[in-house]
C-alpha cells in the first residue's frame, strides 16, 4: 500500500503544519530523537512512494518535494502533467491537469481530500472548488 506507516505519518503531518519538533514529542509523549527518526523515514518512505508511482505511470519527474508532500510528473507519451499529492489517512492523491481545463470538477471523486487538506493547510477560503484547485496546483508548482 502506498501509505506511510501511521506514526511516520503522524509526525511528518505535524510537521508539514509547522508545528516544532520539541512541541511535537512533548504532545505525543515521544523524545525528539524520535521524531526526527519517524521524520527520516517518513521522507525516505515518501521518495519511494513517488518514485515507484513515476515508474508504474512512466512519468518524467519535475518535481519532487517529500517534505510538502508534493511530487510533479510529465507522462512520457501525452505530456500531460500530473500533480499528486501526499494526504495524510488516504495516501498519494493523482491530479491531472486536464482537470484544470474543466469548468467543473467531478463530484465523487478523491479531489475532494485534496481540496479539503489545502483548504485548511493553507488557509484558502472561497466556495468555488476550481479556483481552490488551481491555488493548490499553484502551491505545488512554487514550492
């Protein structure tokens, strides 16, 4: 499964919310060494969860940062970029960028993790999901 294990994923969320590695051990009653050995495994876990979603998918790697949880691809025969996200619980999230061309998102679909974890990670407020997407796609491309 392409899941960090749960308290890799645990401390690296903490993490990605800025929240001090001393205030993160004090909370869950682990020592600091600790944390920063779940945070290199997790990064290391992280890498390969990317690395082997580039390979099964035959992506050219654009960008791949572990610590924001984001990893950019091209598919090798269209073009296409894909942007796929880390989200804490549901694991690597895929977004097309033919998405971004739409005017409407599809409704059931896992975009709505995504969406609701950048909303709140990055303070993003307004009702018009499109535009929230594309601002996440923004941070990706930035970070």
């Amino acid at each position: 499964m392409l899941r960090l294990p749960n308290k890799q994923e645990l401390v690296w969320a903490m993490k990605l919310r800025d929240i001090p590695s001393i205030s993160i051990a004090s909370e869950l009653g682990i020592s600091k060494q600790a944390i920063s050995l779940y945070l290199k495994q997790a990064r290391a876990k992280l890498t390969e969860i990317f690395l082997d979603i580039a390979q099964v998918m035959d992506l050219e790697i654009i960008k791949l940062n572990v610590d924001k949880g984001v990893f950019i691809g091209k598919i090798k025969q269209t073009g296409e970029r894909v942007y796929i996200y880390y989200i804490p619980g549901r694991g690597a999230i895929a977004i097309y960028e033919r998405l971004l061309k739409q005017n409407k998102l599809p409704q059931n679909s896992n975009i709505r993790y995504v969406s609701e974890f950048y909303r709140d990670l990055l303070g993003i407020r307004g009702n018009d999901d499109m535009k929230v997407l594309k601002k996440i796609v923004s941070y990706a491309e930035t970070i």
